[in-house]
C-alpha cells in the first residue's frame, strides 16, 4: 500500500495469535484492507462494500463499522464480508464513537445514533447545523468535532451545545480524550486542552503554533499528533511542549493515528500505513528531535483546493537563497511568495488569492540548483 491515501485505522485483538492485533486501514478509493502482522503485508476485504472511498473505522466488540462517501459498512466477521448498514446517499460519514452499546457516526450532515448495532440509525442533530469531523466519548459526554469549533451532548446527541471559549474557530479535524483532559486539533492552530469538559479551552503550541492538526492519539502519558507537514510530534506533558519524532514520511500529510501493541500506525494520505515502536520515541525522544534535512522537499499545499488561502511548505538541507512563486497555465508570474536567503530546515508561507481568478495555478520552488513544480487549485 506504498502510495495508497489512507484515511482511517482501526485495531482489534488477533483471537487466533494472543497478543497480536488485526488491523485495518480505510482507503480513499480501494476500499478496507487487513493486516495480520502488524502491517508488514495487507490484503484488500471488500467483499459487499459498494463505495470504497472510506473514511473512518471502528470496532464495537466484534462488528467492525467503515464509514465511506455515501454510507456505513458492517461486517461481523473481520472484514471477510460487508453488508450496509446505513445508505447515507450524498452524506459523507467521517468517524465513530462507541459508548454503552451506543454507536455515533459524525457525517458532513451531523452525527447519527445507532442503539443495536447498527441495524437502524437516527439523526440527533439539534442544536447541531455543523459538518461533523471528528468525535471522542467521555463519560456522559459526547464530543463533536465541526466545521465550526466543538461541540458537547450530554444526551447521547438529543441536544448540542457550542464549547468554543477560548477556542480558535476552524475546522476541528481531530479530538482525543487522556484522563479527564480533552484535547482538540483544528486547522492550523496547534492543539488545544479544556481540563472542564470543553467550558474553557488553553493552547501551550510554541512548536505547533502553524500546523494543522489531522490526528490525534494518546498512549499511557503520551500524546501524539499527526500534522500535515508529513510529521507526527509527541508530547508527554499534556501539550505544554512537543518533539518531533518523525521525519518526512511519503505522503502529503498524517491523516490517522492509532496506537496498537506496542507500536504507533500512521495512515498517510498518498504513503500509505507507517509504523513504529513506542519505546523508541519515548526512550529517544532527545535524540530524534536534533534530527537534521538531508534533502529537498516541496510539499503539497493545504488545503487543496481552497479559497482564497492556502499554506505551501518546503524543507532546505542547507542556508540557501530561494524563490517560491505562483504561476498560471499560460507560465505568467502571479505572485513571488519568498525571495530570500533562508536557513536550513522547514519552511512555511501562505498565499492569500483573494485578487485571482479561480483556476489551477502552479508554484515554483528554487534554491540554488534545485527546482520544483507542484499544480494547486484555487476554487471559489
């Protein structure tokens, strides 16, 4: 699955090999695969499953729930067949929860509640007009994560509240829940911690301050993020400081984490599935932070397409002067975003085209001898 895009990781125990994990990965476009040895080999389990774009992945018990662009797959038997459970139509489901026997799925028309097992479902939006990306239980309380900040049920979705104060209010792609802490990742903002159930929020983002924030995962103290910038950060101080422990994975951007045994799963969006030992990053974490670029790197911009901002990001192996402008299709300049001498390491900048056309432009990076192109698409 080298240069699959996948969206969605789920793990359940290996009942045949006790102390492995059977694990599935959510593709955009091929559908679900299993691996049986955490990730070293994948074979596709698409038998039933009519819409292979999928997005999120959840176990309850033994039913393992998929979530694609336009409904929800159930299967009872670890992939090997799939029936719909849910026939969403133009609704794209995004991600679950599991409460009590209760399943949530967050969908861009809200979330929808299923109390057996997925045989029925019903919408529980009051309160809530949002596209939901991301959800997270703890306790009594069902956290939604929206096009519009976070939201909170205490009712098992019956009614919603907004819980955005002190919250930057974006996108919030990701939630995850460590003791009595809830923590939110949203668009370019870092990582935000309410200790008070979302009542009130505080952000300690000094490494993360820029980044968008695709995944979150929690191991024991550990809390690690998947960003867009092909990285995943650790922070084992509730978010107060954060180290790098991963450097330029293949794929534009860390789309979902999961830890699994005794090792954390990267979902990559253009990489496929990544792997690597807990102890190494916890143990090491000194001495993988001063890891230095030996290479060139254009990333791929974020959002795309977009209006009317987007971030382009670049890695330097060395002090060099460089040049990042924007191009139309007929090669005419549109924009010079940096033209300067810049250290080594990685590099950030946004492009506003509020004064351009919609369309599909292309942007240059030059340092000394090296060039490269990438297309992005401005739509209105």
């Amino acid at each position: 699955m080298a240069a699959t895009s996948v969206w969605a990781l789920a793990a359940s125990p290996d009942h045949e090999n006790p102390g492995s994990n059977n694990l599935f990965a959510g593709t955009d476009g091929q559908g679900v695969f299993l691996s049986t040895d955490d990730g070293t080999t994948w074979t596709a389990i698409n038998n039933g499953i009519t819409n292979k774009s999928i997005n999120a992945l959840i176990m309850s018990g033994s039913n393992l729930f998929a979530g694609s662009n336009s409904a929800i797959f159930l299967s009872t038997n670890n992939g090997a067949n799939w029936f719909t459970s849910f026939p969403g139509g133009s609704s794209c489901v995004t991600s679950f929860a599991v409460s009590d026997g209760n399943i949530f799925a967050g969908s861009w028309d809200g979330v929808l509640l299923s109390t057996d097992n997925g045989t029925s479902w019903t919408a529980v939006n009051s309160g809530l007009t949002r596209a939901v990306f991301s959800l997270a239980i703890s306790g009594n309380n069902l956290f939604a994560g929206t096009n519009g900040g976070v939201y909170l049920s205490t009712n098992n979705g019956s009614s919603w509240n907004g819980i955005n104060s002190g919250f930057t209010i974006s996108n919030v792609n990701a939630l995850a829940i460590k003791d009595t802490k809830l923590f939110a990742g949203p668009d370019y903002n870092g990582v935000f911690l309410s200790t008070n159930n979302g009542t009130s929020w505080s952000s300690f983002n000094n490494e993360l301050s820029n980044y968008s924030i695709e995944a979150l995962a929690v191991s024991g103290n550990n809390l690690f993020a998947g960003t867009y910038r092909r990285s995943i950060y650790l922070s084992t101080n509730d978010g107060n400081s954060w180290t790098r422990v991963s450097y330029d994975l293949i794929g534009s951007w860390v789309q979902s984490l999961i830890v699994s045994g005794n090792n954390l799963i990267a979902g990559t969006i253009g990489g496929g599935v990544w792997r690597r030992r807990l102890s190494e990053m916890i143990t090491s974490v000194k001495q993988v932070s001063t890891q230095l670029p030996d290479r060139f790197v254009l990333y791929q911009n974020y959002p795309d397409p977009f209006n009317p901002t987007t971030t382009l990001s670049f890695c330097l192996p060395s002090k060099l002067h460089v040049s990042l402008k924007i191009f139309d299709l007929a090669g005419r300049e549109v924009a010079t975003i940096v033209n300067e001498e810049l250290s080594s390491g990685n590099h950030t900048r946004q492009w506003n085209a509020a004064n351009v056309s919609s369309g599909v432009y292309f942007y240059r990076l030059q340092a000394g001898s090296y060039s490269e192109a990438k297309k992005l698409i401005l739509l209105r």
